[in-house]
C-alpha cells in the first residue's frame, strides 16, 4: 500500500477526543448526557427553504453540471443583494462574489490558492483550526495572534512583527468569533485593513456568525471601511443563519481578484453545489426571516449565563455567535480537567478552550444548540445539575 503524503502529518491530532470518549463513556452509564460540545443548530431548516428545494429538485435543468463561472447566477445575486440589505455595500454579482461548497471549504482552499513554502498566514488563537491545518499543509508557516479579554478577542495588530507582516499573504480572522464570541469594532477593521494595505496582506475575515446576532446587537464589515474592498474577503454561510449546515453553502465576497484566484483553484476541485441547493439558496437569502431562531438562542443564553451567574460564575453574555465562551471558574484545574469533572459529575458536555489554541486555556466553550431542547428547559436543567455538583464554589 503507498504511503499517504507527508502533509497529512501537519494535521494535529484531534484534540476534542478525550471529551468524546467520556461522553461515550458517559452514555453507556445511563447518564442523561445535556451536550453542549459542537455548535450545530438544533432546529431544522425554515419551510419555505425546503419547499424551494424540493420544487428546485423536481426541475431537470437543476440536475446537470452549473456551468457558471462562480457559481449558480441567482444564487449570487441573492448574496450580493443581501450583503447590500445587511450591511449597507453593494457589491458585483459578476465579480465580486463566488460561491462555496460551505465556507470551510472556501477558507480551506483559498489558503491552497495563496500559500507556498516560507509564506505566513496570520490566525487566531483561539480559532477555528481550518485556517492553521490549511497552511500548514500548502507548506506554509502559521503566526498565531493571541485573542485576549482585556483587548476584546481583537488580535493587536502591533504585536505582530515585522519580518510575519513581510512574509505574510494571509490574515485570517473570524467576527464573530468562535470560540470567544467576541465581536469586532469599525476601528479594528479599519486598522486591520491599513495594516494589510501596508504589507501587501489578503484580509479573510470568516463571518460564519455575521447574523447569529442578540439584543440588536448589529456587526460592522471590514468591506465598509474605505479602502477595504482593495484587502478584504469575507466568508459567510448559510450554515448558522438559516440551521443549514447540512446544505453545505456558502459564499467568498469582497476583492474581485481574490475570489477569482479562489475560484481559479476551485474550479479545477469541485464542479460547484447542487444547482437545486443553490436556488434555495437565493430563497433563504432574499425572503427568510431568522428572527425566531435567534429568540430561542437568547433565552438559552440568559437560562445559562444568568443561572450560573447565581452560583457565583460570571461569564460575558455573548452578542453573537452559538457559543458562550467561560472562565473555569476554579484554579485548581486546567479547562481540560475542568470539563472532564463536568461529564463526570453532572453529565454536562462542554469544550476546553485550551483545545482550540494555547490562548484559550483557562476557557470553556459551551454551545447555544441543543437537539430535545424546546425552550430553554434543558439549559435551565444544566445550571441546576452545575449547582448541585458543586463544583463552581
Ligand atoms: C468559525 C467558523 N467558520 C466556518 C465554519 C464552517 O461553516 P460551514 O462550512 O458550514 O459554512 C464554522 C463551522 O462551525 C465555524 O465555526
């Protein structure tokens, strides 16, 4: 048998499989296990979304190869229309904007596109490790910028030094942010777009999260600074907007050279999205209100964040994202130790924020999604079992 390409030993190995074990171990015991691990929405994919699929699916001209050069022309359409009601920039459906099979497949193959051996990419840490494993495999070296409280999760740009900013082609980051739920300013996008006008940097900015949004809580682009179209690539998906991450879909938009130069690479990979799940797509996009499922994600937020707060565990309620992102609140264990007694004891599955980078030790993750939760009941059922284990003291 041939052996696999030395670059898969790039990929680190899978840090969340100690909780996934005690949890396992946890089901087998009997234990009613309250999973709040991954972040995938719960509640299923708006009606009016599927029934554009299904009547989509039913139309044979959706069955072929999409021939287009970005993607399906509605879709994209769809998207920039969007992004103008969201975010107030108009951008070029024909230019502006391709289409990606979810958005970790976009950020995964624009670092394919971008990186060669020696280059940098500048990430978060914490962050989505996408980012990392992708560069690292192009041959590429990783600059990882801590993301502290005291500086709002914004990385600080000035940190960074000179001989990265030189060699580096990407600076990836991720508003809002998983895992911190931290959200950026206008100013940080406009020093970050100077900062990567100045050294010739592509800024990627992953907006999984741009409209998983609480208390009116409105996120500014770094398309809408001056001068950002010239820098900048956003990534946004459908995933979390609509409870589709199944759909695989998404969109690049932002720097027209960028995106061609993604779709360049792309278009000798995959031969694009199903053209049925693109035009439901371009339905979500134009006519589906997300309203409700934000409210469910709320109430579970306050449920968990205020609950605990009672106990004495002050945690920054998030405006955005599907995460609370918390201190252990003990300093007598690691987060890793931490969650680990939290299976144990109280059946609660959490995520170590040691795990997604050396910044996020001293963190716990806890998602906002959760399959059999109805209205917050099973969060309220959290923080009682949290209370009684008393292991928050
Ligand atoms: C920060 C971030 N970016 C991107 C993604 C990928 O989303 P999708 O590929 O479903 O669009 C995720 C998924 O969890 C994420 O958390």
């Amino acid at each position: 048998m041939a052996s696999p390409s030395k670059r898969l030993d790039k990929i680190p190995p899978y840090l969340f499989a100690e909780v996934a074990r005690a949890k396992r171990e946890a089901i087998a015991r009997g234990v009613d296990v309250i999973d709040l691990g991954i972040g995938d929405p719960d509640l299923p994919t708006p009606q009016p979304i599927i029934d554009a699929l299904s009547e989509a699916a039913n139309d044979p001209s959706t069955h072929r190869y999409d021939e287009s050069a970005r993607g399906y022309i509605p879709f994209l359409e769809s998207a920039t229309r969007w992004y103008g009601r969201t975010f107030g920039v108009e951008l070029d459906p024909a230019n502006d904007v391709c289409q990606v099979i979810g958005s970790k497949e976009g950020l995964a193959h624009l670092a394919w596109s971008y990186i060669d051996p020696g280059d940098y990419s500048i990430t978060p840490d914490p962050g989505y490790p996408v980012y990392k494993v992708n560069t690292l495999m192009a041959g590429g070296e990783v600059y990882e910028t801590p993301l502290k409280r005291e500086n709002g999760y914004m990385p600080v740009l000035a940190d960074i030094p000179t001989d990265v900013a030189k060699k580096a082609k990407l600076f990836y980051v991720c508003y809002p942010s998983n895992p911190t739920a931290g959200v950026a300013t206008r100013e940080f996008y406009e020093d970050a777009v100077a900062f990567c006008r100045d050294n010739d940097i592509v800024l990627v900015n992953d907006m999984a999260y741009a409209t998983v949004t609480f208390d009116g809580h409105v996120n500014p682009t770094a398309l809408q600074v001056p001068g950002g179209k010239d820098v900048t690539v956003e990534f946004h998906s459908l995933s979390k907007m609509y409870n589709m991450t199944g759909w695989r879909l998404g969109f690049a938009i932002g720097n027209p050279d960028v995106v061609a130069t993604l779709q360049k690479l792309k278009s000798n990979i995959d031969s694009k999205q199903f053209a049925a799940v693109s035009k439901a797509g371009a339905v979500a996009l134009d006519s589906v209100d997300n309203t409700a499922t934000m409210k469910t994600y709320q109430r579970r937020r306050d449920l968990l964040c205020d609950g605990l707060a009672e106990l004495g565990w002050h945690i920054d309620k998030p405006k955005a994202t599907l995460f609370v992102w918390a201190p252990v609140p003990r300093n007598d264990m690691t987060s890793a130790e931490f969650v680990a007694a939290l299976i144990e004891k109280t059946g609660v599955v959490t995520v170590p924020g040691g795990g997604a980078g050396p910044s996020g030790e001293g963190y716990i993750r806890m998602a906002l999604t959760l399959p059999g939760d109805k209205d917050g009941e099973r969060f309220a059922e959290a923080v009682r079992r949290i209370r009684e284990s008393g292991l928050v003291s």
